[in-house]
C-alpha cells in the first residue's frame, strides 16, 4: 500500500522530495545538526527526515493543499506543538515503527517521542537486519526490556504484568508501530525478540482514538499503549499527562481533516502546565 499523505504541496511525490532532499545531500549533516541542536528534535524526526531522503515510493496529495507545521504533520492552523509537554520519567521506549508508519499523518508513536525526547528510541523495522545500537538497547543489562504486545503461550516469551519490585533497571518499553497486521508480523517474524517478556498491559483506560478505528477489539493505539506502560511502571502522572496529550492530537488531527481550527478546550489549559521548553 503506497504511503499517502493527506495534502501537501500539489502532486507533489516521494520521488520529487527525495530528489531534493538527495540533491542537497551534502548539507543533510548540517541540517540535522541544527534540528539536534533544537530542543523539539527528537528520533522520529532524524528517522523522518532520514526516510525522506531514501525514499523513492510515491505519495499523491489528496484534497487541496494545506500548509503544514513541519513538526507535528497538522494543518498550520492547527498544529500541537503549543502545547507539547515534557515528561520526567524513569522509563524508556523503543519505538520499533513499520516503514509505512513513519509518513502516516495519523501515527501516534511520534508523541511519545515528543514528550520523552531524550528516552524515546526510534528505529525502523526491520526482520532480517536490525540495526547494531538497537540490539545493543535490548542487550543492556542495565535494562529491563519488556515488548509490549498482547500475547499469551508465545513460545519464548514470558508473560508479566507488573514490574517487579525493588528492580533497579530502566524499564525500557519495546512498542510495535504499525497497523494490528503489521504489528503481530513484527512480533512473530522478529528472531531478535525472542526471549524478552511481554508486558500485559491493564484493560482499565477509556478508548478514544476515534482517527483510526480498528476491528481488534483489544486495540489500543501506540501512545495510549505507552501511557499505560506509565501507569503500570506507577507513573499515573505522566500517563494522564500523554493521554491528554493523545487526545488533543485527536481533536487537532480531526480539526486539520475536517479543515477547522480546532477550539480550545479544558485540555489545552491542562497541557500548558506541562509545556516543554522547545
Ligand atoms: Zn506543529
């Protein structure tokens, strides 16, 4: 299935961007040392801009064309990123993402990113040849690895659901980006994963991810599955924090395709108290 992105700028393809994005090449160190240097910038954004530039598939536009805030992927008019908040947790991520996902504007892994920019970890999928600092994340003692995908009786992998007490490690969530197809290929294709326990995540939160519906009735999408990671690592703070902020991406998101600016809300109000400094 072609990537697609809602609008952008005419007919526009893959093909062009990454021919530009090629053609200046040589300034890609510069331009990522900038956005390093930037405090919004975070692994989703390098692996974007990364993708960009080796991507050769095409995307059409589809509707007019929109003005986009370059971070957050929503219509100017919009765009999150005034209210994006900054967690301190002792947790961290592996966002593992499907190679469709990373240019979905409907992908909600990125906010988690966003809000734990320097303990989120972002790699691209893939089976055959993950890369070397990803192995090496799994492979830390000093971690607590745990792959969060519902599973029970999965050959080699114990099933938990708590952290044990008193450990010490960083519990370090393993969160699979993709469609619920994709996802479960991920998991059962992925010889690199045997061994790390799966975290059974409590079936307690509200459900409101109403851009992109799912038949799985147990489908949750990857930021609710991290602020319930938060939740179970003790951290209902912060799990409320990124839920909120979940769901303002949601009526953001709704606003961009509905072409409305979206009102402000209580939810915006709570999120402020949490903005980051980016
Ligand atoms: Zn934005």
């Amino acid at each position: 299935m072609p990537c697609r992105f809602e609008s952008g700028p005419g007919h526009q393809t893959l093909d062009d961007l990454g021919a530009k994005t090629r053609n200046i090449a040589g300034f890609l160190f510069l331009y990522d040392f900038i956005f390093m240097s930037m405090s919004f910038d975070n692994q989703y954004h390098r692996l974007r801009r990364r993708r960009l530039a080796e991507s050769t598939r095409e995307f059409l536009a589809r509707g007019k064309s929109v003005a986009r805030c370059e971070l957050c992927q929503l219509a100017s008019y919009a765009c999150i990123c005034n209210w994006r908040p900054r967690l301190a947790s002792r947790c961290e991520f592996v966002l593992l993402m499907h190679r469709d996902e990373v240019f979905k504007p409907t992908n909600t892994g990125r906010l988690i990113a966003d809000v734990l920019p320097g303990q989120t970890h972002v790699f691209c999928w893939s089976r055959t040849e993950p890369e070397p600092a990803l192995l090496n994340l799994l492979a830390d003692p000093a971690r607590l690895c745990l792959l969060v995908f519902p599973v029970e009786n999965a050959p080699g992998h114990a099933l938990v659901s708590h952290l044990p007490s008193g450990d010490q490690r960083i519990p370090t969530f393993i969160l699979l980006d993709g469609t619920w197809k994709q996802s479960g290929r991920m998991f059962h294709l992925s010889r690199w994963l045997d061994g790390i326990a799966c975290i059974k995540l409590p079936d307690t939160r509200e459900r409101g991810y109403a851009v992109r519906k799912s038949h799985q009735e147990d489908y949750v999408s990857t930021a609710e599955a991290a602020a319930l990671c938060m939740a179970v690592a003790n951290e209902e703070d912060n799990a409320r924090v990124l839920s909120d902020y979940f769901a303002l991406f949601n009526h953001h998101y709704l606003a961009t395709r509905g072409s409305y600016p979206p009102d402000v809300s209580e939810l915006h109000k709570r999120l402020e108290l949490f903005k980051g400094s980016g």
